[in-house]
C-alpha cells in the first residue's frame, strides 16, 4: 500500500493546506516520505459533519453488526501484513517483535469489544414493571439503557503506535459504543496511523456503515486538536499523553458551551513498596526484576516503575547494590522521538544536579542519536515530602528510590503521593499484616493495586483498570484498557411507558438479544 | 426537639460566629426562630477533616452494617413525628400532605438505598481468572470492584426540603457508596435541616459508626459553600439548584489542584411535544393535564413542563382554548421563598414583556406574599428560534407554546434545544411513525424520554433516569434520583495476584456475600 499523506474524511481522501510534517525514524534521524500535511478548521469541520450525521445510525446498528464492524477492522490491520510492521519500526523506532506484539493485543482488543458488544452488559437494562393499582399512586412502566455519548475526538498516543493510537482501544471502546470517531493522529508515526486509518476506512465501507463513523486528520494540536475538541458536535474525548496536554485539553472541553468529558490518561510514576521481609528475603531478586521492568521498551509505559520506596537497612542496601550491579550492563535504546529522548534527558539532568539526590548508577549510554541511558537514583523520604518535584514522571527508563527511617514514615509517604496508575507491594507471608496498612492508602491512589509483580504489563480484559486518581488520569471513575473502556462513552436513557413498537429492542418484553437485565432491582439472566 | 441553630459537626454542636439568617415562613413573611449563624473556613476545616479521618472505617463497612445505617436513618427521620412536618410547613408553604409525602418518599429512598447496598450490583464485581500456563505470556489474576470516592459535599435544595435535601437523594446515595457526607443546609429551611441533620447525627451514634460520617453546616453558598467545594478533602459534590449556582460549583471544582466531579441538577424546561393524531383526538384533555402537572406544587419542580411543541391549526386551537378556560381557575399557591417568587416574576414579566411572545392566560393573583400566578404563552417556532432567551427556565408555574409549520419545523426547534431532564411524546397509535422521527432526537436531548404522561413526579426506583446533557446537569452519565445515583460516588479499582488474606471480601473465592459477579467476563448470579 502506497502512503500518500492524504487525511481521511469519511470516505474521502483530502489534501491539506496546512504545513508538512515528515516521520523521521529516531534511530537515524533520517525523513521518511510522504509529508504529512496538516487539517485545520475545514477538515475539522468537515469531519465532524461527517460524524454528527452519522451518529444516529451507528448507535442504531444491531449488536451483531457492530460486533462485526469490530472484527472487520481487525482483520484489515492484519490484511496489511508486513508493510505495516516495516513501517511502525522505522517510525518509532521499536523492535519487531513488540510491533508483532503490539498488532497482536490490538486486534486482540477490537475482538474483545466485539464480544463485549454481543453480550450487551454495557447496555445495563433495567426494567421497573408497572404497578397500575399502586396507592397512593399508580406506578407507570420504566426502562433503562446506555446509549452511545455521540462522536468522540481520539487523540493519538506515541508509546503505542497501534494499541493507543488510530484503532487503539479509545477508538474500539468508541466504536463498541456506538460513537463514530474522529481520530488526530500523532505527529511522531503518521504512516502507521494512514494504514491503519485505510483499514478503519474500509471497514466501514465493507460493513456498509455511514461514512461519517470514521476520519482521520493530521495536524497541530494547538491549532486542529483544539478546535477539534471545541467542536459542539464532539461529544467526549480520549487522551494518553502528556499532563501538560491532558490539562489543556480539558480546560477547552470545560469552557465550552457544553462542557464535556475528557478522558486523558496523562502522568503517573507507579510507586513500588518493597515490604520488610520481602526485601530482607528477595533482596537480589527483587533489584533484577525492577531494573528489567525499569528498562523494557526504554521505560516508555505509563506504569514505568518511577517510584520505589523501602525502610533503609542493610535489605534496601543489598537491593541498591544488586540494583547498580544490573544497570549497568542494561543495553541504551532508541527513544521514540526526539522529544521525547530531550525530555528525558532533562529530566535526568534535573535529578542528577538536585543536591538532595544520590546518583546510584547509570546504564550503557549509547552512541546512536535518541538512545535512552537507563537511570536510577535515590533520595530520602525527608527530602522526597520536601521538594514536590521529585514526584513529577520523568517519561523513559529512569526511577527514584526512596530511603524511609521506618514503616510509618513510608506509609506517610504514601499519603502524600499524587494520584497514580498502579502502585504495588512487595510481599512475603510476613508482610501480612504491614500489607493491610497499605491497601486502604494504595486503594486511594491507584487505579491498579498489585502484589508481588512490577506495573509495566496491562491485561486488556474485564477486570483490568488502566486509569486512577488526577494526574495519572482526567476522571477516576474510569478505565482506558480493558472492556470497562467502554462506558467512557456511554449515558442512561430511562424509557417512561413507551409502547413495545416505539422501545429500543434491548428493552422490549421479548428481549430479543437474551441480555441480562435487571427486573425491579434484581439481576436476571437469560440462559 | 428544640431547635438550636447550631452546627452539627460529628457529633459535636457548634456555634458559628457568622452573619446569623433566620427562616422566613414565605406566606406571612413572619421570621421564624431560632437564629443560625454562618460557619466558615473554620468549620469546613473540622467536618471535612473529621470526614476524613472516617472515611477507610466508612467504606469498609460490611454492606449490612451500612444497610442498617441507612435503614436506622428512615427511622429516626421518621421518629421526630409532626415537629417535622409543622416546621417543614412553616419554613416552605408547603401543604401538610405534600410534606408528608415527601417524608415518606424520602425514607423509603434510604430504604432503597438499603436495599441497593445488599444486593451488592453496584460494586460491578469483575474476576478474571489467572492463567499461569499461557504463551506466550502468562495471565495473572486479575479482580475489579468499585470503592467510595471519599467525602461528599452535598448542596440541600430549596424545592425539595426533605428529598432532596439534608437526608435526600444526594446524602442516601453517597452514604449508601460509602462515602462521608458534609451537607451544606439550604437557608430557606435551616430548622427542617436541624431536625433532619440530628436524625442522621443520631443514626450515625446509633450505628457507632465513626462520627466523621457526616456535617451539617449553615452558611452562604460564596463563602462557606466555595469553600466546601476547594477543600481538597472533599473528593465529589452534589447540588440541585440554579444553573448559575451549579456553573460556579463546576469552575471551583475543576480548578482545584486535584479537580473532582460536580454532580449539579441545574436547569430544565422539559419539552412535550403533541403529536398531531392525539393533539386531535385529545386536545382537550391534553390542556387540562397540562394546566394539573404546569401548576402543581407552584410549579416548582425541576420537571415542570415549561416548554408545549405541536403544529398550528385547529386541534391546537381548541387545546389553547381550553388551557385558556382552565388555568384561570387555578388558585394561586405560595412560593418556597421571596427570592423565588422574584425571579419567577421577573421570568414572567419578561415573557408578557416580549414582543413576540403572546399572552394565554394567567391563573388566578394572590393577595398573600409570594402567591404564584400561573402564566401560559405561546410563541411561533421562527421566535423561538431566533430568540435564544425564550429556551431559558422560568422556575415556577410558566410554560411556552411554540407553534409550529409542520412536523419538519417541530424537529427542527428539537434538535436546537439545550440538554433535558425530561422530554415527552403526546401520542395515539397513529402517531407512531411520527414518533419514530422524534425518538432519536428526544434520546440525545434528554434523560428520560416519556409517552403519555407529564414530567412532574420521578419514581425512585432502579430503572430512574433523573439527568440529562448540560445544562440539565453538569454530567450527562449521571442520575441523581433512582439507585444508579449510587454510581456518580463510586470508582472502579483493580486487585491484581493479591493473596485471599489481603483481598476486600466482595472479592474472594469464597464470595462471602453472595454477590453477582463478571467472570471472565460473564455475569454470574449465585442462588
């Protein structure tokens, strides 16, 4: 498949007025063809238009056919074979088997929402019987469902070229929704995302949707992103990126006539707690499998393990020593911008220069242009509650260990943190007891709460919560992984003594859809 | 019960120093004692540390025990006996029997809630199960439920003193999460608040549940009630009132450090629409339920029909006739408070004021202060459309009648309407097909769309939808009457690989509470 640079309007294909931007391959530094030139104020219009008016029949479509709509677009990204993996790599600079993987759990997740479509839970039917004879007053018939919020504005992330970006999971947990999209791509893999977009595209046009149930448009965020999240046609957004971004994107959405949500999953440095005699008894092991989860993928997740904190002692002092034994030999690899790598960079200067911060080793620096050189450092609990900044994310593979005088101190610690992805307990059976003093505290501050693993790793599934108190996202209430996603975009609608003709099918007697649903309060289930 | 005018914070009394209010009986002007003097940051500062500091222990009530709590509330409430009533009475104006039956709606809301606690649904319990042996990466264990926010503030209403008030819809809900409560009392019915408030205060003692569960503050909305709302502490609001005090409990919120949901119940004019088949059939027992559900109570619901669309021509004519032949019979009825009664004036001389809106009729006038008049208008579809002030709430007994062209024009001044709470469809069988245009519109603009009924009276049951897009309220995915209120104070937290001992009991294998749970995602109910 030839790139062309073209946005996607529906079923359009449009040529920008605004400047080009160019993928460069951040290993090399090398431009990569075609230029990308940028939408403003028209194609946001036009796609927008495009989106309103398709809304109503996309929400409209049986559970079936947008199961299959799902499954179609997978099986389009797949169709692209090769090409899309060749061109993802050059983009971002990743290694093939994690574009493989990352291909993998994103068709994964567009199957997952297909299934998640068909057995309709999301709807949440509830029916209330009427109670004609009621006295003092009789009591009419009530039903309830979850209706699609209307078109959703889809930011492109850049740590995941295709499991967050153009048919990541906002977009599949939209479409599961029934909310036609409108996605920005990210400037940093704008090939990957026109692939994936023609896929998209010809989804739609295979399962004979209206064409306004996907656009895809490149451009600034300051100029296109804004003005598409100030549409009054946009509905919701979804975000995964920067808290500085995040923030400015909800402060727009805030300020419109009719405010709407913002879900932005933005910072987060997923504090570990190495528990006493977990550390006393797995010291060495504990240090090997922090830094190899520090390290993965150049530490670009956003439950990179940036936080760990241990009461001091000769345990924590074995785990330090393992900990620079192993730095040291951990490979620099290619970050995925050159932003991001400079980021990154200053954010280790920053540490490495605070005089209240002890350098505890470095990895290989690399020779290559963007190489991450992993970092590790430490600081005490004292300084750490005194100097707000040592709790900022630095994005990449760098951590900070915090040196607590006693439990008490760490659990103080704790609650001061902001507000976080995961957080995590290293425990033995012994750390029983101190564990239940944690949990009430971690629970507050995370949306993920585990036990004896490392954050980086999210199962997309139906008990999985990627999301967590401000900052680490715009809205705690919610998920951006997993089947929970989907009432991101959802809203309750109570039907009041409509007759059967005129009720959506999930709330008619018959229940043509065998949905569970709950009768005056009590969950029912078909068989 | 004597009426003190103090603060009520945990189980401490406490006298403010502020500018001191009294309660005003709205139908003689007469000042009614005690005096309550206004808190301020002081006492924002102890109820929200004390709720606080109760906030683990509350949450991690058993669902009995909160059950009880909530149960053990609807008793005492009920227990203070006709002091409520009469103090009730001379605070609002309100008649004897609509206090009573607010009493009891109010009661059996906590009961609900009571209910809703047990059966455990809105802890969305999720399992997945972990799957050491699969390649190529092994699943852990996974398990999700929804844990309190934290504290609440909740804002009482003017309209509904007891509902929707210190012990209402807002209060219910959030205790019913788990959540601490500091109500804000409204200062048109402090001593009602009292009374209630030492229901709950007693509730709380009873139950020897921490005393942090729950605040009764006095003061005004710009000092004291900001206040609430910035401190960080507070982790979510709810209020029902104006749009303009909802809008600014919205700003403050999201400009906190950590901002936090605003669940605001703010404005709604409650469209009907007659559709031509019924409109002919039934033109006039159309009006005379129209002008019943216009006038009850004054008017002042949030669900009053302020808005009547249908196409001009004969069978309107005979509808406005007769509406004309009713509503000046209508008795007038006292409003809750002279600042109401103002702005409803204010509202309805604007109205008559307008040079392209016409006159119906008016109810019969007061002698005494603070009657309503009830006041019908009507305009043309055209004025209404190009004059944006005629969609604005007129609180009270006033509604507009937009005459339409044909049924294009009735869906098209649909689709310009702001967000609902309610809309409604008029219609015989042969209205169907017409009503199949209209649904689809009515969906996105409203909460709760109805057939042959009118918008006044909300059933507090499961399948309740009491919201709607802005400005309806400030959070379309919410509801603020009916069990799914419990879900606006909930956030989803997920558990993974943590040992049976560490885990919260909703959660373990045994499934102590019988609870309906997603596994692997599919719902299964224990018998």
């Amino acid at each position: 498949m030839n790139l062309t640079g073209q946005l996607l309007i529906g079923q359009n294909e449009v040529v920008a007025a605004g400047a080009a931007v160019w993928a460069v391959n951040p290993a090399t530094g090398e431009k990569l063809e075609p230029a990308y030139h940028g939408g403003g104020h028209e194609e946001v219009e036009q796609a927008c238009k495009l989106a309103e008016s398709a809304s109503v029949a996309f929400r409209s479509t049986s559970l079936e056919d947008r199961a299959t709509f799902l499954e179609t677009i997978a099986a389009e990204i797949e169709a692209i074979g090769e090409p899309l993996v060749e061109r993802c790599m050059l983009e971002t600079g990743l290694p093939k088997a994690r574009i493989e993987g990352e291909r993998g759990r994103t068709c994964g997740q567009l199957r997952l929402f297909a299934s998640v479509v068909r057995a309709g839970e999301w709807l949440d039917v509830r029916l209330e019987s009427a109670m004609p004879e009621r006295q003092p007053l009789p009591r009419v018939d009530l039903r309830q469902q979850n209706i699609a919020l209307g078109p959703v504005a889809v930011f492109g992330a850049s740590n995941f070229p295709l499991a967050f970006s153009v048919a990541g999971g906002d977009t599949a947990s939209a479409f599961a929704a029934g909310c036609p999209v409108v996605v920005k791509a990210h400037s940093a893999h704008p090939g990957t995302s026109e692939l994936v977009g023609r896929a998209v595209q010809a989804a739609v046009a295979k399962c004979t949707l209206p064409e306004g149930v996907f656009s895809l448009l490149y451009g600034s965020g300051t100029l296109l992103g804004q003005a598409l999240v100030a549409d009054s046609r946009i509905k919701a957004v979804g975000f995964t990126g920067s808290r500085h971004g995040g923030v400015a994107l909800m402060k727009i959405a805030q300020s419109r006539p009719q405010p709407i949500p913002v879900y932005a999953e933005m910072s987060s440095i997923n504090p570990v707690f190495l528990l006493p005699q977990a550390l006393d008894s797995r010291a060495t092991s504990l240090a090997e499998g922090f830094i190899g989860s520090l390290s993965m993928g150049a530490g670009q997740f956003c439950t990179n393990p940036g936080l760990i904190l241990a009461v001091r002692g000769d345990a924590l002092d074995r785990f330090l020593a393992t900990a620079k034994q192993t730095i040291v030999n951990v490979a620099p690899q290619t970050m995925l911008t050159e932003g991001i790598h400079q980021a990154y960079a200053n954010g280790v200067e920053a540490l490495a220069g605070n005089d209240n911060v002890t350098l505890q080793g470095y990895g290989e620096a690399g020779s290559q242009p963007n190489a991450c050189q992993t970092g590790l450092f430490s600081t005490t609990a004292n300084q750490f509650l005194a100097d707000e900044s040592l709790g900022d994310e630095v994005f990449g593979a760098c951590s900070l260990v915090v040196e607590c005088d006693d439990l008490e101190q760490m659990r103080l610690v704790a609650t001061q943190l902001e507000g976080q992805l995961t957080a995590t307990l290293q425990m033995d059976d012994e750390d029983l007891e101190v564990a239940q003093t944690f949990l009430p505290i971690l629970e507050e501050k995370a949306g993920r709460v585990m036990v004896n693993g490392w954050p980086t790793g999210v199962e997309v599934c139906h008990a999985m919560v990627h999301g967590g108190p401000f900052p680490a996202t715009s809205d705690a209430r919610s998920s951006s992984v997993g089947s929970s996603a989907i009432q991101r975009f959802l809203r309750p609608v109570c039907y009041q003594n409509l007759p059967q003709a005129l009720l959506p099918e999930a709330l008619r007697d018959t229940n043509p859809e065998n949905l569970s649903r709950l009768m005056d309060g009590k969950r029912v289930v078909t068989v």
